[in-house]
C-alpha cells in the first residue's frame, strides 16, 4: 500500500522552479522591526528529513531548501519545530520507529555543530531562555504517530527525548487515527489506542496535534484532551473547499473552544483553490499515464512527464495576501488568540507563495498584516505567543497531574 501520486502532489508538493520575489511594502521596515522584537514562533519546518535525503550544513548558508541560520537570523525565527517526519510507509515496514530517532540525532548534530547558535527546547522555558541568551531554539514535532507503534512507552521514549508535539496521522490511516488523506477510514475516528494516547500525552505534555486527521478523528481528539490542541500546519478550508487536510470552520471554532490554535501552512495547494486543483488535475494525469505506460513513481519517465506537464501549464502560485486571508478567517470565526504560523518550510517542495519562498520571509507577512490594521499586540500573538500559551497550558496540567 502506498500514497498514489496525486496524495504525493498534495502531502508533499510537487518540484516546481519558479524566481522569489520580495513584497514592496511601505510597512516592511516596521514589519523588521516587530519579527526581531517578538518571539516569533514556525510549529512545522521539516529540515530533519530534508538532511536525510540530501545532507547540508544549516549552521551555515545552504544553496537548497527553506531553512539555514543565516536566512532564519534574517526573517526573526526564534522557535522552528523541527518536523520529526516518518512516511505511512514506514508504519508498514516497521522502520518509523528507527527513523524518527534518526532524524532526532540530526537535530542533535545540528546544535552540535554550532551551540552558540542552536539549542534544543523540550519546554517552553527552554525556548525562552535560549532565545535570551541569544540562540535559535529548535523544538521537536512528530509529524506521523507511526514511531509509537502501540507502546506507551515509545512515547514518554520521544518525550524524553524533547518530542514537544505529535501529529497523530499522516497520509495514510494508521493504528492510531484515521488520515484526512485516506479513502480508507478504519475507525471512524481515533482508534481505541489512539483515545488512550492522546490522554497518555496530556499526561506527559506532549502537544495534541489535528493535522492531517480524518474530520471525524479531529473532533474526538479535540473532546477528548483535557488540554488545549494545535493544529500545527493546517489552513482554512473556505478557500479550499473539498480538502478535508484544512481545518473547516466547525472545528477550527471547537479547538477554539478548548483554547487551542490553528498554525497557518503556507503551502500554495493549502492556500487557494486554483494550486489545490491544480495539483488534483497533475495527479490524474501522472496516475493515468504510469498506470498506461507500467510505470514506477520515481522513474525517470516520469520525472519527464512532470518536466513537461508544468511547462505546458503554469503553477498558480499563492501570495503573501491570499495567506493573510486565511489568518483573517480564523480572527473572524475563533478571535486572535487561536492562530499562528506553521508553514511547512521545506515540506511543500517549491510550491510556496511569491513572497514567502523561505524563512528569511516573514517580515513580508507581517508588513501585510500592519497594511490590514493589525494591532502590534496582535502580531505578537500570532507570531508566537498564542503557540507558547497552549505550550505553556500544556505542560502546566504536568505539573498539576
């Protein structure tokens, strides 16, 4: 069983090569200003992975990917959750496990590499004092329950090793919830150890994560936890509306309820209507001519195909403004205190916005929020401190436990 190409176009975005492209704003300066005075906060950048299949040195500049100290330095981010990514495949062969220790090991050797630049946050004290004493704070997030593998024990295991937040699912149905992704719906919602983890995390701080779930498993998670959740990467379904990935206006009111926060993706296919079609109507056709031709997935016909398919039709690239909308959208429906910023920074591929094509970036989102009558108190909630209070409330019902 595997993600087909058109869940991959829409998981993990596709490769498209496009030029960046800096927002001429009058409020940019002021905007400069604000990301370097606040905490600012990113809940999912998935270098982990990134260096697993293509090693760089990110204490340095790199001349790939979203993310390196110099390009963070320049867009203010003080808080990336370094994405600890499994693929569903990886439940099915029963490597998740290994994997995500692995991928914890390369943030290790990150800070290892530069400690007067890097340090990891188990807590939100951690980020705190790291971020005074001047250093990039890398916290960690479970993208894929798949690692726990129905032991409790695995989790207080990745807890113990700074595992902050867990997305439940992924792309595909697993043991624990079911995938928004997946046609294949085996529990309806969470799966009976799925109900005993989430209360296990509350239990041990560890941050309830609603990406990626099923409607269904997202509601009963949300019910279920006796603390706030996030969803760590998610955007508003308005915009996008037979995408069951992005959160609709029920569920982003009920995390409200419980004082959780929804963390906008950047990714242009979570964004607008026209990339998530787009990517829809590319999938088709790659199914359709693997399937003619007896094709595999990463074959270099294929990889012809793509070449050729985007060529003939243009990626309809998101922008800083249609972002903004969604942040909008959630003010409207939950209030300021219910949204941040989670952008999937080198897990989209190149499909991000004109203007939000890296971490240096934000600045570019800011100086659009100022020109929509942002409050700078109200910056510095989405940019950071809505996530450190749920953070915060998390860890705190440890405490009270």
């Amino acid at each position: 069983m595997r993600l087909s190409l058109i869940q991959r176009a829409l998981v993990g975005g596709l490769i498209l090569a496009t030029s960046g492209h800096t927002l001429g704003d009058d409020n940019l300066q002021r905007a400069r200003e604000l990301a370097n005075t606040y905490l600012l906060v990113d809940t999912h950048i998935d270098v982990p992975y990134r260096l697993h299949d293509h090693w760089e040195d990110v204490t340095q500049a790199t001349e790939k990917g979203e993310f390196d100290y110099p390009r963070a330095v320049a867009g203010g981010l003080n808080v990336p959750f370094m994405s600890i990514y499994t693929p569903p495949s990886a439940e099915l062969d029963g490597s998740a496990y290994n994997l995500a220790n692995n991928l914890i090991d390369q943030v290790e050797a990150i800070v290892a590499r530069a400690p007067d630049k890097f340090g990891i946050a188990a807590t939100p004290a951690d980020a705190q004092q790291l971020v005074a004493d001047g250093r990039i704070a890398m916290a960690l997030g479970m993208e894929n329950g798949a690692p726990i593998a129905g032991d409790l024990n695995k989790l207080r295991h990745f807890r113990d090793r700074g595992v902050s937040y867990i997305t439940l699912a992924h792309g595909l149905s697993n043991h624990i919830s079911d995938s928004s992704y997946d046609d294949v719906r085996f529990w309806n919602g969470l799966s009976p150890f799925g109900a005993q983890l989430v209360q296990a995390m509350n239990r041990l701080g560890v941050m309830v994560d609603i990406s990626h779930l099923s409607d269904a498993a997202a509601a009963e998670a949300i019910a279920l936890s006796t603390v706030p959740v996030i969803a760590s990467h998610s955007s508003m379904r308005k915009f996008t509306p037979d995408f069951e990935r992005n959160l609709d206006d029920k569920l982003t009111k009920a995390l409200a309820k419980r004082d959780g926060v929804v963390l906008i993706n950047f990714g242009s296919s979570f964004i607008t209507q026209d990339a998530n079609r787009y990517f829809k109507t590319y999938g088709e056709a790659a199914d359709a001519y693997a399937e003619r031709y007896g094709l595999a997935e990463h074959a270099p016909e294929m990889a012809a195909f793509e070449a050729d398919y985007r060529a003939k039709q243009a990626f309809p690239f998101a922008t800083v403004s249609d972002v903004a909308d969604h942040i909008d959208h959630v003010v409207k429906i939950a209030g300021i205190d219910h949204v941040g910023i989670g952008s999937d920074y080198d897990g989209v591929g190149d499909s991000l916005p004109v203007g939000l094509k890296d971490v240096s970036t934000y600045p570019n989102l800011i100086a659009e929020l100022l020109a929509r009558r942002y409050s700078e108190a109200d910056i510095e909630k989405l940019l950071g401190g809505n996530l450190m209070r749920v953070w915060k409330a998390v860890v705190a019902g440890v405490e009270r436990a």
